[in-house]
C-alpha cells in the first residue's frame, strides 16, 4: 500500500515537471507587455515586481508570461522598455536577435518547462549587427558569424525602398518569426494556438514599440 503510494506520488512529481501549469493567454500576455512599453514611453514607469518581496516569492519557481528574443544592444533592455520585473520575462538576448541552437533550446525550454506560451522577436532602430551585415564584407572573428546569419534578410529587401538597414531589420525579425514556427518543437504548439510567436520593433528614438507583420 505504502509502495503504490510513493509510486502514485512520483508519477504526480513527474507528470507536474513534463507539464507545467499553462501561462496566461497569449494574447493578455502580449497585451501586458504592450500596455508596459505605453508606461515606459509616457515616462510612467511603475517598476513592478523588483522588491525583495517578489525575489523571494520567486525563490522556488518562475512563471514568465513571455520569451523574448532581443539584441544584446544596450539600449534594448526589455524589462525596462516593457515596464516588468523579477519573473516576468524570460529573455534571449543576442546581437541581431538571431536564432541559433542555444538560442531556440532555450525559448524551447521556456515553453516547455516554465508554460510560456508568448515568444516575442524584438529587432530595433539602427540596429549594429543588422548594419554591419548591410555593409557587406565579413567583419573579422566571431563577429563575421552574426552577419552571416543576418544575411539573407539582407539579400531578401535588397534593392527595396525606403532604408536599407530598417529593411533588413524587419525581414530579420520575421525572418526569425517563421524558423521558430516551423522548429520541430514549437511548430505543433504554435499551430494549435497553445503558443503565439509575433515578431516587434524598438524605436530608438521615442521608446515605442510596434509590432512587425
Ligand atoms: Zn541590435
């Protein structure tokens, strides 16, 4: 009786970490983050969640409304454009918000494991690597990888107009919408609406930002 006990209690332990508690809609979620970024942009920041009350609330677990795949910019730190704090957000951040392997195991692991079912692709205004991989050439180390993986955006809006690095800019960030809806994992979820990936640009210059479609 005790053994089929324990059994029935590390199947339930088991069951809980293969499939945790679901995230908010990702629509409410897309909304919170937007009606952040209205606060920030109106210089009416309200910093939620950054006490010691919420550190400790968080202590044992996190249930980030949103994936976020951002640029390492500076000038692009989510939690502060989107007015969120301590477990809010789960962020991705690298040069020219690209996707590599890294990148997508760990926006997988969000969905899967922490119940996210919003992934955002936030590219920005002026953006250095999407520049670079505009320029052209293959800039040396490490750095010729980014614009390499930049490049297709850039042949895809060649010769487009309006301004070249804004072009590439947003066909990179859909160009990253659509790897991540068609990876092998996130594919099905997304296609049953369980999981929304949107892709969005950061201005720069007013701190707005807007959806890219
Ligand atoms: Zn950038």
């Amino acid at each position: 009786m005790l053994k089929a006990l324990l059994l029935t209690a590390v199947a339930a332990s088991f069951s809980f970490a293969a499939e945790p508690a679901a995230g908010p809609d990702p629509d409410v979620a897309l909304k919170v983050l937007l009606t952040g970024n209205r606060r920030f942009v109106a210089g009416r920041a309200t910093h939620p969640h950054q006490t010691l009350a919420r550190l400790r609330e968080l202590s044992k677990g996190q249930h980030p409304s949103a994936v976020i795949l951002s640029c390492a910019d500076s000038r692009v730190a989510p939690e502060l454009l989107f007015d969120q704090g301590l477990g809010d957000v789960f962020i991705v951040r690298v040069a020219g918000n690209i996707l590599d392997d890294e990148n997508l195991g760990s926006i997988e692991y969000a969905v899967e494991h922490l119940g996210t079912r919003l992934i955002v692709v936030l590219g920005h205004q002026r953006c250095g690597a999407v520049s670079a991989a505009v320029q052209g050439g293959k800039p040396a180390g490490h750095v010729g990888k980014l614009v390499e993986d930049i490049q297709p955006s850039v042949e895809a809006t060649k010769g487009k107009p309006g301004d070249a690095v804004e072009n590439a800019m947003r066909a990179n960030v859909l160009r990253m919408v659509s790897l991540i809806a068609d990876d092998e994992t996130l594919g099905p979820v997304i296609k049953e609406g369980k999981v929304k990936v949107v892709g969005a640009r950061y201005d720069l210059d007013n701190g707005r930002v807007e959806l890219v479609k």
